[in-house]
C-alpha cells in the first residue's frame, strides 16, 4: 500500500469513540466532515461541542487536525446547520450580535450559514420574549426610583427624550409624522426615565419624531405611575409643571433668565446642582446607545420590533456598572 493511500485510509476513518466506519466508495450514502477550525468564536464553540459529542475533549491541535467524523454521528446524516438547527445558544448569540454590533440579517445569517428568514424567525420570535420578561421590572419602577440619593434635588426621577432615525417612509402622512425638525431625518422618538441611582426605569412606547416632549411625556402613561410629592427632574423643553402639579408632583428645571436681568446667587447655585444632576440622563442614554442597533438607520420592515429593542437594550444596560458615582 503507497503512503498516499494509508493518508487516505486515515482520513476517512471515523474518530468517534466506538465507530469503526471507513471511506467506501461503494457507499455513496456515508460522509466524512472535518471537525471545524477555531477561526471564529462561532467555530470555536461548535469545535467544543462535536468534541464533547464524540468524547475527544482531550485531543490536541495535531490529533484534530487529520480527523473526521462520519455522517452516521449527525441528524438527518448531514453537517447542516450544526447537526440540524441552531442550538439555543446560538439563538442568543445571533441576537446579542444583532443589538450590540447592529449587523443586518444578512450578515448574521452569512456568519451563522443559515438564511435570512431563519435570522428574521429568530429575532421575532425572541425579542417580545425578551422583551416582555425585561418589562416586568418596570412594574417596580416606583421602588426603584424612590432611592434617597440626591433626594433634595430629584426625589423620584429624571426624564428626557431620545430619537432613533428610521429609513423613509413610503407613506406620506407617516413620512410627516416621523419627520424631525431636530434630527432632519425620520425618526421614532422615546421617553426615558431614570432613577437618581443609574437605573433605566422608564420607556415609553415609540412615537414619530414630529411628537414634542410634552405631548409624548402626557400620552406615554408617565403621569400614571407618579404619587404625592414626587419630584421630576427635566430641562427647560418639558414645560409640565401644570401637568404635574395636578397628580400631586413637582417639576425641577433649572431658573430661566428670561424677564430677568441676572439670576440671583442661589438660583444659580440651584441650577448649577441640577444640571449636575440631570447630565446624568444624558449619560446613561449615551451608555444605551452604545447597542450599535439604535445609532443605525433603522429598515422599515423593523420599525414594528423597536418597541421590543430598546426594552431589551435597556435591561442589559441596567446590568452594566452604574454611572452614577457614589458617596
């Protein structure tokens, strides 16, 4: 037997622990796959779990790297789609890449050797979960808000509005309504809420960007979630105090000048203390925005999972390290 055919013989030769099936060209029904590189994170961690499946754990780079597996060890005989479907982890992954980095679908179904549909079936299947699961901690949103840190200053919580730019629409009276002065692009605009230790505690629902802060601010629900000497802290563009006033709440902007010469001395100090205060807001959407998905432009055929997307872009940006220095 020449060398080039004992190579052969060995490469063809299952490694699975047990199996002694072997290249036959008679059988054209039985292949061989080459156990997958470490190129990518993705092939990494299918190299650990077909390694673990055939209990080879313990094989060096030189031991893996002639190796093959034989179809009979895959569902549906087949390295397709790592042995049928992608596993749960994978799941996660496609949609921890679809927030963070803000990679189209088909991107992540390039990188995952699915299609598109399977990626678009993923994240619609998902993200209302996520999202739904996320959204149950707003429920004690009160709770957290209430936290005595800056208490004299902002009791309860901080507010200010944030935009996400979209593709354009087709339809002219959505193209008006989504159509921002501010941005000079379409957009879908949010209310954010967060308590004076860090914490998103609010979002509203997506309104066009034409919507001003206190028409979003009035129809979010907002007001429904605040009691009796609640204090919110806003800049100048939330003109609500009326609204506030009758659930029994104040609002804490700092002095204006307008109809004054000057500001006296402790209203400059008090603006100066809130604003310190409020760039926190600033911060934390900042910190929010750092999923790349929502400094992107948007597909129209997305636009219905924004909702969803920033609930669960939210969340995760409540499990980060708090930007609000402590005392």
């Amino acid at each position: 037997m020449s060398f080039a055919e004992r190579d052969e013989r060995t490469i063809m030769s299952c490694c699975a622990v047990g199996c002694t099936n072997r290249f036959n060209k008679f059988n054209k029904t039985r292949k061989f796959y080459r156990i997958p590189s470490t190129r990518t994170p993705l092939k990494a961690n299918r190299r650990r779990l077909w390694l673990q499946a055939i209990r080879r754990s313990d094989w060096n780079e030189q031991m893996i790297k002639n190796a093959t597996i034989c179809s009979d060890h895959f569902i549906s005989a087949a390295q397709v789609r790592v042995r049928g479907s992608l596993t749960l982890e994978d799941h996660l992954l496609a949609i921890l890449m679809k927030l963070r980095l803000g990679l189209s679908n088909k991107d992540i179904a390039f990188r995952f050797n699915v299609t598109q549909c399977d990626i678009s079936k993923i994240l619609r299947s998902w993200l209302p979960v996520l999202s739904q699961t996320f959204e149950t901690s707003n429920q004690v949103a009160k709770q957290a808000c209430h936290i005595k840190e800056y208490a004299k200053l902002c009791q309860t919580c901080i507010i200010d509005c944030t935009e996400i730019c979209i593709n354009r629409p087709t339809n002219l009276t959505a193209r008006a309504q989504t159509y921002s002065n501010y941005k000079s692009h379409n957009t879908v605009k949010y209310l954010v809420g967060m308590s004076p230790a860090g914490a998103i505690t609010f979002m509203s629902s997506g309104w066009g960007g034409r919507v001003s802060d206190k028409q979003i601010t009035a129809e979010s629900g907002f007001y429904d979630l605040l009691e009796v000497n609640d204090e919110i802290l806003a800049d100048r563009g939330f003109t609500i105090r009326d609204e506030l006033a009758l659930c029994g709440a104040t609002l804490r902007i700092p002095h204006f000048t307008r109809g004054k010469k000057q500001l006296s001395a402790q209203e400059v100090e008090t603006s100066r203390r809130l604003s310190n205060v409020r760039i926190h807001i600033e911060r934390i959407i900042g910190r929010w925005k750092t999923f790349r998905i929502l400094t992107t432009v948007v597909p129209l055929s997305q636009v219905d999972l924004l909702d969803d997307i920033v609930i669960v872009c939210a969340a995760l940006t409540n499990i980060c390290k708090c930007i609000v220095p402590r005392k």
